[in-house]
C-alpha cells in the first residue's frame, strides 16, 4: 500500500506542447487538492495567494458545461462518422490526402466516445473529485489503462497523419511527376504505421496507470513514482516525455513549416500565367486545384495549433509555475475547462473545416442522401450542371483575356 504522499505526486503531468495531451486526466488529478490535505503531505499550510476555497459548480454553470460538451460529443460524433462514410463509399474520394483525413476522423472518435462521455458523466453524477474514477475493481483498471493509452495514441495518430498530409500535398506539388510513391499500398502501410508508433511510444500507460484509493476516492492516475520508486520514476517520466516533446511537437512543427513554406512557393510559380495553350491552361488549372487542397490542409492544422495552445498554457502553469503539490489558484480552474474544452473540441471543428473547403465532400455527401432516398438525384445533377457550367465560363474568361 502506498502512502498518500506518493500517489499524490504521482499524478503530476508531464511536459507538453502545441499538439501534445499527455497526462490530461493527471494534470487535473493534481489541480483540485484540498488545503487540509497539502498541510497533512506537507506539513505546512498552504503559500498565501494560491489557495482556493474548493468549490462546488453551481447549477447554471453546470448546464453550460454540460451542453457545450453535449455539442461537442454531437457534432463531432455525427461529423467524423460522415467523414468515413463519404470517403468509403466513393471510389473517386479514396485520393491519398482524403485517407489521411479518414485516419485522422476514425482517431477524432476516440475523443467523443470516451474522453467527453466521461466528462459528461461526472457533470451529470457530480462526484467529489474533477479525477474521480466512477469503476471499480478489474474492470475499472482496465478502463483506466485503456481511456488514457487510447487517448493519447489517437492524438499521435492524428498528429503523424498531419505529417502524412503535409508530405503528401509536397509530391503533388514540388514533385508532381513522382506522384506514384503515394501509391495506394504506400497510403495503407503509412496509416498502419501511425497507429503501431503511436501504440509503441505509449504502451507504458498500460503499465503506469492504474485506480489509487486517496482519501477514500478511486482517482485513475499514472504511478510513474510508484511503480519505479521516487528517484528512478523521476528520471524515467523526465526522459521520457522529453522524448515525447520532440517527437510530437518539435518534429512535426519544423517539418511542415518548412514544407509548406516551399509548396507555397512552389505554387505561386506554377500560378504564373504561362500563355494561352493547352498545356499552360492545364498547368494553371492543376495548380488551382492543389490551391484548393493546401487551402482546406492548412485550415485543418492552423486549427488544431490554435486550439491545443490554451491546454498547453495550463499545462506549462502546472508544471513550471504551480508545480509545488499546493492548493491552486481560482483562476486556474476556470481555465482548467476552457483550455481543455478547446482541445476537445478540435474533433468536432475538424469535419466542419473539411465540408466547408471541399466541394467534393459536400457532393459525395449530397449523393450520400440520394442513395438513401432523402434527396432526389435531379437536384445533385441540376448542381453538378451548374457547377460545370460556372467551371466551362471561367475558362472562357480566361481565354478572352
């Protein structure tokens, strides 16, 4: 049995950035500790102006919480399932980037089946911990194990299927007479191999997690101390998710900055009028549409930057700021939702961005609906006339200038 002391530290999280989620469940463990409880592990009280008064969410903002969750379990729910749907039952959509983006929808369902379920469930039941595991005996560990190792693997898959965009959108562009090296077979091996890496880096959380009884609560925590002892566990958790810090954010981060930078440039070249053949108008053509794709590739990855940076705020207060086991301040519980609202949010605000830039997602989804009866196929054949016709007068504006 181990003492409170150690499962307590043992749920401090670990160092993260831009596209990291790493220990969400233990960073909130260590946020909400009673005052009594840091003077019983500490043996003094609380350093002034850090201690808030533990406080129970009132009914308004519990009903807030509870739907802006609902939403996101909703539309990201409805949204990445359509995602699948459109891709898996048109030949024409199974392109390479639309694969990485199936990838990155199926790996987006992890977070509205088990990570804001949970969080919905703990509103709707108000236990006496943000952190307290609801399921008990083996079944509980199992779950505690598997939510937070597939949490995390989902994330790394989502951020290497980024990288997979990123190198993708850079043959089609910079190298667009190699486009067989992103072949069909090449696709599925890449996609399997984002979920055996990120499987393999975080396998350790089937080892590390597990229900600790603290005060008479079940709390889902990673003992890293416990398990490898204080200084050894320290050591471990310190490597380990430096390791982690330059393969999910450094890397990928330089990587694609870089390589858009030179898609970019590399389009704005092929954009240049070339004359008035057929080839030029082809060139021309085909480095709209790669505009297209870059525009809707972009948007996706902007977003999930943009979203992810308020957790990784909270997460740097955690570790560098308020590090020391000590009741924390008001503000940061405040924050703790938003910051983690915002990361879970990005699974539903993923589908959105992908209907909105893309045409072709939108028609395959309106043949989606025609195929089920919900819609006639005289109006997606009125609509693909039009657009055919919009498409045929631009051309004819081009050529007379």
């Amino acid at each position: 049995m181990f003492n409170n002391s150690t499962a307590v530290n043992s749920t401090t999280p670990a160092p993260t950035t831009i596209f990291m989620t790493t220990m969400i469940t233990s960073a909130a463990t260590t946020m909400f500790n009673h005052s009594d409880n840091y003077t019983q592990l500490n043996g003094t009280s609380p350093p002034r102006g850090r201690y808030c008064p533990e406080q129970q969410t009132n009914q308004q903002e519990r009903i807030i919480k509870i739907t802006a969750y609902s939403v996101i379990l909703v539309v990201s729910l409805i949204g990445n399932i359509l995602i699948a749907a459109v891709i898996l039952s048109n030949k024409k959509m199974k392109k390479p980037t639309n694969y990485f983006i199936l990838n990155m929808a199926i790996s987006d369902l992890v977070i509205p089946t088990m990570v804001v379920s949970r969080q919905l469930v703990l509103l709707c039941t108000q236990p006496k911990h943000i952190s307290e595991w609801l399921v008990e005996g083996t079944i509980g560990t199992l779950l505690c194990k598997l939510v937070h190792f597939f949490q995390d693997v989902t994330t790394a898959v989502s951020i290497f299927s980024l990288i997979l965009i990123t190198v993708d959108r850079f043959i089609a562009v910079v190298y667009p007479m190699k486009h067989y090296i992103m072949s069909s077979k090449t696709c599925k091996v890449s996609i399997l191999a984002t979920w055996l890496v990120g499987m393999s880096i975080h396998a350790v959380y089937l080892y590390t997690y597990e229900v600790l009884v603290i005060h008479g609560m079940n709390l889902c925590s990673s003992g890293w101390y416990t398990k490898f002892g204080r200084e050894l566990g320290a050591i471990f958790v310190r490597n380990y998710y430096l390791i982690l810090f330059f393969l999910l954010a450094v890397m990928p981060v330089v990587v694609m900055a870089v390589a858009y930078t030179i898609i970019i440039v590399s389009l704005k070249r092929q954009s240049i009028p070339l004359g008035d053949s057929f080839s030029d108008r082809q060139k021309r053509q085909r480095a709209n549409r790669e505009q297209k794709i870059l525009r809707m590739a972009i948007a996706i990855i902007v977003t999930f930057v943009i979203l992810w940076i308020p957790y990784n705020v909270f997460i740097f207060l955690e570790l560098f700021v308020y590090n020391d086991g000590a009741p924390k301040p008001c503000f940061l519980i405040t924050f703790h939702f938003i910051a983690f609202f915002c990361a879970y949010a990005n699974a539903a605000v993923n589908p959105c961005i992908v209907f909105m830039f893309s045409q072709n997602f939108r028609h395959g989804f309106m043949q989606m609906l025609a195929n089920v009866g919900i819609i006639k196929n005289r109006s997606i054949r009125q609509q693909t006339t039009t657009q055919i016709s919009m498409t045929m007068q631009n051309k004819a504006y081009e050529n007379d200038s």
